[in-house]
C-alpha cells in the first residue's frame, strides 16, 4: 500500500487487497478481460466478497457484480481514501 500524498490522502493498493464493503476507484488496469467487463481507470469499485481462501473476489461496477480471479485482482491497483469517501457519500 503506498501512501500517494504522505498526508493520509488516497493510496495505491491492488484490488484483492479491499475488505468486504471497501470502495476504492480504479487506478490501473492491465488486463483486457478485466477492462471489458468495466473495470477501467476511474470507475468507482466496491468489494462485495473476499474470502483469502478463494481463488475469486466479487466486486460491484455501478449496478453489475463480477467475480475477478485473485491473481488478476493483484494486478489492478486501487485508489482507496478521500476520493472514494466522496462518492459514495454522494450517492447515499
């Protein structure tokens, strides 16, 4: 996880790293099949369900659920902290 304005502004952490119930919003995406389904830069994600033990993570894209293997989850990195706090304030 890398802090990105060393002032507990929004970091960088890979996909399969969110709890349960965290938003983040898409940083990086080096996977086609992932960008396909929706998961491109700056599209707001939600964790749905991530269980270490599984190989998949379920993840909600606006009103779509998608289960992304663990070790493409790795690849895509995350923006977790103010921007992702002030959407989702906004659309709740």
């Amino acid at each position: 996880m890398t802090d990105t304005t060393g002032e507990g502004g929004p970091w960088l952490t890979e996909l399969d790293a969110l709890a349960d119930g965290g938003e983040a919003m898409v940083s990086a995406c080096p996977s086609r099949k992932a960008r396909e389904m929706g998961l491109t830069p700056g599209v707001q994600v939600r964790m749905m369900r991530n269980r270490r033990r599984e190989h998949a993570v379920v993840v909600a894209v606006e009103d779509a659920r998608f289960m992304v293997a663990r070790a493409v989850a790795r690849t895509i990195l995350v923006a977790v902290g103010t921007q992702a706090r002030v959407a989702s304030h906004a659309t709740g």
